[in-house]
C-alpha cells in the first residue's frame, strides 16, 4: 500500500489524502454504534464511534483482514459539531481500535441516519495485498 500526498501539500494528519493499493478488495456496508445484538449501549458520541470502528473490525476479521488493511473509511454524523468538539477523544478511540494507520477518509454531515438511535454510520474499504 502506498499513501499519496502531493510533495507540495502539507501532509495530511490522522488521514491519508489517498490510497494506492493491489490485492483482494473488502466493502463494509455502512456500521454504527451498537452491539452484536444491533442493540445501542451508549448515546454518547464517542463511545458510539468505538463501537462502529470495532464492528468494522470484526468485519474485516471474517475475510482475515485487519485494520492496516483499511484504505478507505467514509464517515457520516448527524452533527457536525459533535463530531468537532471530539477530534482528540476520536482520535485516541481511532488509535486504541484501528491503530496509526490512517486511510484516505471522509466525514459528512447528515440529515439523520436510518436507526434513530445511531450518531454515527461508517463505510469501509480494505484490500488484502
């Protein structure tokens, strides 16, 4: 894999502004904040972010893929703001679940998301080389 900066940009931090990569490709539908029994613990913003990544974990487990393996993550959030006031909370949780590997991302404001109790949804990309 091969992250892909521009040499004239200011590298990216906590995110890659691109990914180059060969091998076998895993999609992860869009997960949230609840537990295997699609059961929500938490409304709290954060622990509902460690959640989803550990679920996408657990995903990527059942192809014999890992974190490192990501390449890209798409974020979607109901509030902006939420998501902001959290950035050194998330990027600790991101650490602890994902590691310091960071893949190309995107984080989106939504309108909502279709479980009501979901804050979060993220998609997932990995490829095994």
């Amino acid at each position: 894999m091969k992250l892909l900066n521009p040499p004239h940009w200011k590298p990216a931090k906590g995110y890659a502004n691109g990914v180059m990569s060969q091998g076998q490709q895993i999609f992860v539908g869009g997960q949230i904040g609840w537990n295997e029994n699609q059961i929500f613990e938490t409304q709290d913003f954060v622990a509902q972010c460690e959640q989803t990544l550990m679920n996408i974990v657990e995903v990527l487990a059942q192809a014999n893929a890992k974190p490192e393996h990501l390449v890209r993550l798409t974020w979607y959030v109901v509030d902006k703001q939420v998501y902001l006031k959290h950035q050194k909370a998330l990027g600790d949780v991101f650490r602890k679940v994902i590691g310091r590997h960071f893949p190309a991302m995107t984080m989106v404001q939504v309108a909502d998301l279709i479980e009501d109790q979901a804050l979060v949804e993220i998609e997932a990309t990995a490829v095994v080389e």
